[in-house]
C-alpha cells in the first residue's frame, strides 16, 4: 500500500503546511483549511492543515493557548474527516505523544523544545512524521543531533523547520544557508515563513511580528531551496488570538503562495 505521507520524502515537488496558529474554533478552522486546500489543489501540491491544541509557550499567563490536549485532539479528528487531509500540530510533552499520535500524521516539536530528549524520543517512537523546528538559539549544523534522537527510536520520518534565529532582543533574522546546511543532513527541510518575521516577546505580554515580508523570505526561500513551506493562515489577522501579526491574511493566500511556488519551480528547473 502506497504511503500517503509519501509526498514529504519525495523532492521532485513542493509541499505546504498551513493553517491557523491556534484552534481557536471549529468553524474557522474548517474555513481556513478548506480555502488552503482550495489553493493547494489548484496549484498542485500536496497540502497538510496545521492548528495547535495547545500553545504552551503563550508570552503571557492571560494569552489564549486553544481548547487544550483532549478537546483539541477531537477537534482535529474531526476537521482530519471533513478535509481529507493530513493532519499537524505541535506537542509540548512526551506523555502527549502516544495519544496526539493517534489523530495527527505529523507531530510538531516546537522551537524552544528542539532539544528535549524525552520529548523527541516519544515522538519518534510513535511511527508518526516528527517536524522539529530548529531553536531560535540553534546553528544549523546543531540540528543534526536533535534529529537523531528521533532516528535512534527506528523512526527516520524527521523533517526539520527554518524559522529564523535571535538577533538580540525581540528580533529574528533568516539565515539562508541555514537550508542547504540542514538538506545536508539528509532530511526535507521546511521554510517557516511566517514565524521568520515574528518579534518576540515585543510587546511584554505578546509577540510582534512583520507579516509585509512573509512573502518575501519564501521567495527567497524557495530560491535558496526548500522541501516545503510552512504558513499560518488566518481570515482577519488582526483579530486572531495568537500570533495575529506574522500571520496570512486568508484572502492573500493564493497569491502569495503562486509566488513562492513560481520560485521555487525556477530553483527546481536549474537545479
């Protein structure tokens, strides 16, 4: 039986993982993964819908965090059978693993927990597609230890994200050899778009963010070469309850990702 997680592995064709930052209800989660897909399909790519149950790592006690581990596992077992799509979201603790893994196809380490032994190791042994995004404190080549304790589980279904490192205080900036020195590792590499313009902690209680470069660091990614491209996505930005500032406008979507893709073919064509 073909494997339907096939697309991650396989280079000759892009991927997308996009979706809302958080779960913030179901209706608006359907609404954003049914436009993606739209977009997806249309363009020819294979689509994967990413939501959080739970975001941990809130800058701030008061920040919402989403409907949480049970509640949120069965919203997503449900927006799994009503899009007919592979399924991501982050886990934040090795005893979330083996009940996370029985909704989701891709299992998310978050940046600040890319080092987490305990945490990597249960995901792998799940079987599941492991995302680990890169620390924002990390060098590339450090990557190559965070990926193999999941590989020592037996599981080399490892993917790893780019999504900018500190640059003094409240700031990221994307280092493009990043990519090329994380592909040597032998695993797919995504492009964070959206994360890689966020501000940390700008605000004291939340996060700032530049979503006006979003599109142009894909580009730039996609020029450098990348496996996949990863964007939150929300309908009204200014409004979402996590992450509002880095995000995707739904509406600009299609044409912000025919772009990135118009990119990346021409990488892909001279390679």
């Amino acid at each position: 039986m073909k494997d339907p997680l096939a697309f991650f592995f396989d280079k000759s064709r892009p991927f997308v993982i996009a979706g809302p930052c958080v779960l913030e209800d179901k209706g608006l989660a359907l609404e954003v993964g049914l436009e993606c897909g739209r977009v997806c399909r249309k363009l020819g790519i294979p689509y994967v819908f990413k939501a959080s149950y739970d975001k941990a790592n809130r800058s701030s006690l008061k920040g919402f965090r989403g409907p949480g581990l049970r509640r949120g596992l069965k919203m997503l077992a449900s927006l799994k059978r009503s899009l007919a799509v592979p399924v991501l979201s982050d886990v934040h603790e090795s005893g979330q693993a083996k009940p996370a893994a029985e909704v989701l196809d891709v299992l998310q380490v978050p940046a600040f927990l890319c080092r987490q032994t305990d945490l990597l190791t249960a995901c792998g042994e799940t079987g599941r597609v492991v995302n680990i995004k890169k620390g924002q404190f990390l060098a590339p080549h450090n990557m190559k230890e965070a990926a193999e304790k999941v590989a020592a589980t037996g599981n080399r279904r490892v993917l790893l994200t780019e999504r900018g490192v500190l640059f003094g205080y409240n700031n990221l900036v994307v280092d493009f050899m990043a990519l090329p020195k994380m592909r040597a590792l032998g695993y797919p590499v995504i492009f964070d778009a959206t994360h890689s313009v966020q501000e940390p902690g700008l605000h004291g209680h939340a996060s700032g963010g530049r979503a006006e470069f979003v599109e142009a660091l894909a580009c730039a990614a996609a020029a450098v070469g990348a496996e996949g491209y990863f964007f939150e996505v929300h309908p009204k930005p200014a409004k979402a309850l996590s992450d509002g500032p880095n995000m995707v406008a739904l509406g600009s979507f299609e044409r912000v990702l025919k772009r990135v893709l118009d990119h990346d073919a021409l990488n892909r064509r001279a390679a």
